[in-house]
C-alpha cells in the first residue's frame, strides 16, 4: 500500500469516533406537568395545550427530544400527592406545577428536580421561594395574584349587590395552606366597606350546600370565591347553588364565570401557561431555577356574566359594563 493511502486511512480511522458522536442524536428530555384540574376539564387541556405549543414553538416536540408526561389530579388534595410522587420518580428535566397545592406536594418529594409553579399565590409565604428576584432554590414561576386583589373582588360586590351587608368567602381549607393570605385583607376590605366578613370552609359538597344556604336566610347575604383548585373544581355546583338562593358571588377565576358565575376579576391564567413555556425551554437548555426570578402576572381580566345576573335580578351598572374585557350575554 503506498505511503499516501495509508495516511488517508488512518486519518479516516481517527476521525471516525468524532464523526460518529456528532451524528448521535440528542438525549430525549423529559418534562412533568402536574395539572390540578380534571383531565376531562376543558381549561385544563386547553392550558396543557397552549403550554405545549409555546413548547414547540421553541423547539421541543413532544416525542421527538423530548417527553411529555401529563397528570390531571381533579381537584383532589389526595391524588395531587399520589401525583407527585409518580412524576418525581420518573426523574423529569423539569416539572411544571399548577397551582400551590400540586407545587407543595412537588417540594415535599424533591429538592433537585427544577420545578417550574403557574397559578401560585403566595410563593414567599409558602416557603417555595427565599424571595420573588432570587428564589434560591429549585423551583421558580409565575405568582397568580398579590392579596391586594381582594379589595377588588369587595368593591366589585358592593357595585352589583349594594344591599349586601354579610359576605362570605369560600375556600377549601384542604387545598389552600395560604387561605390567611386571602382572609386577613378581605376582613379588612369587607369591614370598611360596611360589610360582615364571614368564613366559609368548604370540604365536600354538602359543606358547599350548607353555606350557601346559609346565606341564604337572610337576603343581605354575598359570596365572594377564593382561588382554590377545590372550589373552581366545584364550580357547577356552586353556580347552581348560588343562582337557586340567589345569592351573587364574585370570583377569582374566569372559568367560573364562563360557566355560569356572576362576575369574575382574575389574572388571565392562560397567559401564565404560555409565559412558562419559556421558563421551561430555559431550564431545559441549562438555566438555574434558583436565578430565575418570579413573574408577577401582568395581564387581568374583568368578565360579567349578563346571563346570570339577569336570572338573579341583578341590574349590572354600565359604567362597569364599559370596563368589562368580557361580556356574557
């Protein structure tokens, strides 16, 4: 063999390691959501979905490079665990929580696996984060609202049922650890509006029925709706309750007024999904979640449902009319 094909073919033969680890493809990531509505809940799955395709969008196809596991919890505080100790033993990338209870039940499993939280009301006071610009730890997100809001779900009461003079505020205490972080200004916001602030722990279903109806005995009585995985779960039964009795109720959730509730003010949570894919695509190409501060949410949303308030004899003013993003009619 001459001289210059032996150097070709060594040169060939070296270069062939390098070769072949070029062409290897790229490891197969692994993504978590815990979702804490149902799997057959519409907002549900439009959520994952717009998550999805924020995902793709950034280059991460499902089943390509990388993996996508979904789990629904419906609500359940008990499935919520049972959830997360699924994922986390399937050691994903990165896990996105939806929600306090479904990123407590994450925290109390790992303190490695990067958690990316949405729909988080308190994640200072929850311990998730050391503060809102340097979480500090694994997990990092999008807080859902700051308890200011609450005056505003008062306010929003008082425009609509002037006669109301007890207000109640419905939460689970099961599936929210931060409910002091509501309770204490809407306390405050009820008495200066001249309102009795009233608690209603809700755990089950007859529980909801019982507090509705307890506001029911008198006509000064309103409902204002915590948000709560429990209670937004909840919300056929608690529109249904609340229209019988007519009882009006403001909300913290979209999704219940577009499903029969009165009136809602609430972050728009969809835009929290699509804002997380990014955080998720961050992560996954090497980010810190300790260094990635929390989001405030930055888009609202007031939505009147003209339908109900016409069954429960409610005269909506037009001036708040005017100032509605979204009017059912």
């Amino acid at each position: 063999m001459r001289r210059r094909e032996v150097i070709t073919l060594l040169g060939g033969a070296a270069a062939y390691p390098f070769a072949a680890r070029a062409q290897q493809p790229e490891r197969m990531r692994r993504i978590g959501i815990l979702h804490a509505f149902a799997g057959n809940d519409p907002l549900g799955q439009r959520q994952v979905a717009i998550l999805r395709k924020e995902l793709q969008g950034l280059g991460w196809r499902d089943g390509q490079n990388v993996r996508i596991d979904v789990r629904f919890a419906s609500g359940d505080a008990e499935r919520v665990r049972a959830y997360a100790s699924e994922l986390v033993a399937m050691k994903p990338d990165v896990i996105l929580a939806s929600t306090t209870a479904a990123t407590a039940a994450l925290l109390r499993q790992t303190r490695t696996i990067p958690i990316v939280f949405v729909v988080v009301s308190d994640p200072v006071g929850s311990g998730f984060v050391q503060s809102l610009a340097r979480p500090g730890k694994n997990a990092t997100g999008f807080s859902y609202v700051e308890s200011s809001v609450v005056g505003k779900w008062v306010e929003l009461l008082r425009e609509v049922a002037p006669q109301v003079t007890r207000v109640a505020m419905m939460f689970n205490p099961d599936t929210t650890a931060y409910a002091g972080y509501y309770m204490r200004p809407f306390e405050a916001a009820a008495r200066s509006a001249g309102m009795e602030p009233i608690g209603a722990p809700v755990r089950d279903d007859a529980e909801i029925e019982n507090a509705i109806a307890a506001l029911a005995r008198n006509t000064s009585g309103g409902l204002i709706l915590m948000p709560d995985i429990y209670v937004a779960s909840s919300r056929e039964q608690i529109n249904r309750l609340a229209l019988r009795h007519r009882i009006p109720a403001v909300n913290g959730n979209a999704v219940i007024t577009r499903d029969g509730g009165l009136i809602s003010y609430s972050v728009d949570g969809d835009d929290l999904f699509r804002r997380a894919g990014a955080y998720v695509d961050q992560i996954l190409r090497g980010a810190n979640p300790a260094e990635l501060p929390v989001q405030l949410p930055i888009k609202f949303q007031l939505i009147i449902n003209l339908k109900t308030a016409k069954a429960l004899g409610v005269t909506i003013p037009q001036s708040l009319l005017l100032r509605a993003d979204e009017v059912i009619e």
